[in-house]
C-alpha cells in the first residue's frame, strides 16, 4: 500500500501535474514497479517467517495482512464508485468486504486460536467456502462486462446472503462438509474442492483474455497475476498433509500477493486516474480564468496546499505503520503481550486515521468535479443528531468530556449522508480541541425558513486571525489538539463544501482560552 500512495503522492504528482498538469505516458503493460512489489512482499513475508518460526503466529499475521487488503479495497472501491467505469472491477472491490470478513472468520477459528472451541476444523471449511465465493466473483463478474448496469443495495443484498448463508452452515447448523480430520489431513471433499476452485479460476483467466479489450492493458495483467497468483495458492493447498507444513505456508504467501495485485488493479482504475483526471480539469479551469489573476492565484494556492496534504500527511502515516509494523517484524520476541497489544492497538489508530482522511480527500475531490451525489430528503435531524452523538461518544469518554444535547424535532430538507458527515467533522474537532473534563453540547433553533445547528465547546479557543480563513483550504492548517491530536483541517473544508451545496451557510464564534461555536444552517423541510 506505500508504494501504491506514496508514489502516486510523490512521484506522480510533482513530476507529472505540477510541472504543466500534463500526464507522461507510461508503458501499458505491467510495469517493472509492478514485479518489485510483488517480489518485495513475497521477501519481506519469507524473511517475517524465517525470524519467528512460529506457524500460528506467521498466519494470523499473513491473514491479517490479506484482510487488510480486503478492507481497504473496499472502502476505496466503495468511494469511488462514481470514478469506476469498469463494472467487473466494481463487483470484485465490494465483494473484498465478504470476502474479508469470512477470512477473519477462517483467522479466528484455525487451530491454535482456541477462540471458538470445537473437535471440527471450521477453519478448513470457511477456506473452501470463501474461495468458492471469491472465483466465483471473479468468474461470474464477467457477465456485466462492458455494459450491465449494477444495482449496489441489489449487489450487497446478495452478498450478504451469500456470506450469512455460508457463516450458518458452518458455524450454526454444522452442515458443511468436512474438509480437514484430526490424524488423517484434508477430505477429499476438501482436495477435490480445491481443483474445482482452480477449474473456476483457469476460466476466469480464459475468460479474461477474450475480454482483454474492455480493461486498459496495466488492469488487464493486474487482475490476470492476481488469478494466477490465486491458482498457484490454490494448487499449494491440495498437496500439504498438516494445517502448519511448509506448504500450507507458501499457499498463504501467494494467497497475501493475490490480494495486492487485485487491490493495485482497483487503486489504478478507482483513485488514480480518476485523481489524473480531476487535475487536468483543474488545468483547464485555469486556462479560463488566467485573465483574473487573483482569482488563479487562489487556484494554484489551493491546488498546492491539497498536494501537500497528499505528498505529506497522507505520507506520514505509513511511515508510522511501517515502523511499528518493523518493531513486530524483527524485535516481537523482546516485548511481552502487552507491548506487543500497545504496538497493534497503535498500527490500528493510525489506520483509522489514514482511512477518514483517505475518505474526506476523495469526498473534496469529488465535490470539485462535481460527481458527489447530491440527494435532498424530508427528515427528522434530531435522529441523526443522535447517531453523531452514538459516534464520537467513546472519544469525548476517553477525554472526561460531557456531551449535552439542547434540541427537540426540527425537520430539515438535505442530503442526509452530508449532514452525518458534517455532523461528524464537527464533533470530532470539538473533542479535539476540548480540555479533559470539558463539556460539548448541541443546539438547534429555526431561524426563518432555516434550522441553525450549533455546536459548542469549552476548549482552547481560536484566535480571530485563523478563524476567519478557517474554511479556505488554500488556509487549511491543523493544530495539535489538547492531547497532542492531529489532523489536516480537510474535515472543516470538506464541512463547509457539504453545508453549501444543501444552500446553508456555515460560521464560528469564538474566542481565545473560552471555546467555540461552530453554527451552520439547512433549508427548514
């Protein structure tokens, strides 16, 4: 995932958009970059196993690392939505959810865990289960390539069943077959099973070539070293005798590069293009506007400072996963469990982290090339008042900070997914820059054909100076927070984009050392 980010955020964008916004080819066919990631991954993983020697310990870590993957692939497939235009790409990215939540199932019930006791091996059955699912995405996705259209709530309905239906049967009802005997190895239900796994994936492949022409050539070998990767993983896990053989271990390992290459085939079709394409609409809003220099100057400003917000802070945050990841990597042995829970619980944050701003960024982006969907409805705010309430209220707990509401029904006319995240934005910078043991309480009035909501706070305040370009993102600067928090200040940006386009105005009222009311309005319903 570095290099995915931090070549697109380094490389990319100061060599090929600030000097010009003119894109540089690049070959179209998987690139050399390509094959040192995947080598890379394979080195780092054979170097991890080598230094623990320890099975249980090698396969949480490399299933854990594959259901990150599968996270992250679909929050990214999930927001970029609008940015796809590639359907069989769509169906695979919202499939990683399942995919990943039945992998951390097979995780937790695979021997040695002891999470959930039982004499069968449930953890062979979710494999088999969850490689059926995932070739048959990859076969069946070919079905709505070029043209089908995919109904997502339809799409995530099925899924779920899909994925219930597999968790009952093995779990609950007990009815799956068996697939791994204590004394005895894998069933031939288990082996069997697998080479029709390899059947299914070899016509994906298949498949795939004869619709070459509907995926860009780089995708194209993404996803084809992905099944490939996916065969030879499966090939490995009809021939090992024992759940902890070597075997089994090089199956997992080309099961971890799978995943990326099918995750590297979503971010450059999903994020980095539609990125290229949102700078070079950049660059021609400039050339129509070059005769109003202020007016330029505010764009190149703006543009500048959203760079390093990617180059940066978007940067920085690998940097520290990196880090403790390397602690675990090469230094586990020396801590004990609860070190070991302080580093995990660290990597964890810090993910958290990097995804919301991953998530406001695409958010802004969209909102400049006008692609956010924008659907107004009839509601009760007070509901969702209450779920942002539900939401950050572990953060104030950890800070002593009370959290008062002041508010009755008011029904407002707005895009309820805008108002939550504002919502939320808004909280979270409360809590932020709110003293332990301090109070935030939420407040609502109408004000002639308007709802004024507001959010006040006893924390540090803001200077008089800052506060007035606190909603300009070419003045987008974050402080740290009374614990040392941090942040890019892109939330209030992304704020204030979301209350203008529900035509509302958003302002603060603040004063240094006594805190600060954030108040914005929504069109009364």
């Amino acid at each position: 995932m570095n290099v995915c980010f931090y070549t697109f955020a380094t490389s990319k964008l100061k060599g090929d958009y600030i000097d010009g916004f003119k894109p540089k080819t690049s070959s179209m066919r998987l690139s050399k970059r390509n094959i040192w990631e995947i080598v890379s991954i394979a080195v780092i993983i054979f170097a991890f196993d080598l230094i623990v020697k320890d099975y249980l310990f090698f396969h949480t870590i490399a299933e854990l690392f594959s259901i990150s993957i599968m996270f992250v692939l679909f929050a990214i497939t999930w927001n970029s939505l609008k940015f796809l235009n590639n359907n069989y790409l769509v169906l695979v990215g919202v499939a990683a959810l399942f995919i990943g939540i039945l992998d951390l199932l097979h995780t937790l019930t695979f021997t040695g865990m002891n999470i959930i006791k039982s004499p069968i091996f449930f953890a062979n059955q979710f494999w088999v289960a969850t490689r059926f699912f995932e070739a048959s995405v990859l076969l069946l996705g070919f079905l709505f390539v070029p043209d089908h259209k995919i109904h997502i709530k339809r799409l995530l309905a099925i899924y779920t069943l899909v994925t219930a239906s597999i968790i009952l049967a093995i779990l609950y009802f007990k009815i799956f077959p068996v697939s791994y005997a204590q004394g005895f190895g894998q069933t031939t239900f288990k082996i069997v099973s697998e080479y029709v796994i390899i059947g299914i994936l070899i016509c994906a492949i298949a498949i795939l070539t004869h619709k070459r022409k509907y995926f860009d050539e780089n995708t194209y070998y993404l996803i084809a070293i992905s099944i490939i990767l996916t065969v030879l993983s499966e090939f490995c896990f009809t021939l090992y005798v024992s759940n902890f053989d070597f075997v089994n271990k090089l199956g997992h390992i080309l099961k971890v590069l799978s995943f990326f290459m099918i995750y590297k085939a979503n971010i450059e079709s999903g994020f980095k293009r539609p990125m290229e394409t949102f700078f070079r609409d950049l660059k021609a809003s400039e050339a129509k506007i070059k005769d109003y220099s202020v007016e330029l100057e505010r764009q190149i400003t703006m543009k500048n400072r959203f760079f390093s917000i990617i180059s940066h802070d978007l940067r920085n945050p690998f940097t520290v996963l990196f880090g403790f990841s390397e602690l675990l990597l090469e230094k586990h042995a020396k801590y004990n469990e609860k070190e070991r829970e302080e580093i995990i619980q660290n990597i964890y944050d810090t993910s958290q982290k990097t995804y919301r701003l991953l998530e406001n960024l695409l958010s802004w982006s969209r909102t400049q090339t006008n692609t956010l969907p924008f659907n107004p409805l009839r509601f009760d705010i007070k509901n969702v008042l209450d779920e942002s309430l539900v939401l950050v209220r572990n953060n104030a707990k950890l800070k002593d900070i009370e959290m008062k509401r002041e508010y009755h029904t008011d029904w407002v006319m707005a895009d309820v997914d805008m108002v939550e995240a504002i919502m939320r934005n808004l909280l979270s910078n409360a809590i932020k820059y709110t003293p332990r043991g301090g109070t935030i309480t939420i407040h609502t009035k109408q004000e002639n054909n308007h709802l004024q909501v507001s959010i006040t706070d006893t924390g540090v305040g803001i200077a008089p100076e800052k506060a007035k370009n606190l909603f300009q993102i070419d003045h987008a600067k974050s402080t740290k927070g009374t614990e040392n928090e941090t942040g890019t200040g892109l939330g209030l940006i992304l704020t204030a984009e979301f209350v203008t386009i529900n035509k509302g105005r958003i302002w603060v009222d603040s004063e240094k050392e006594k805190g600060s009311t954030f108040s914005f309005t929504l069109p009364v319903g």
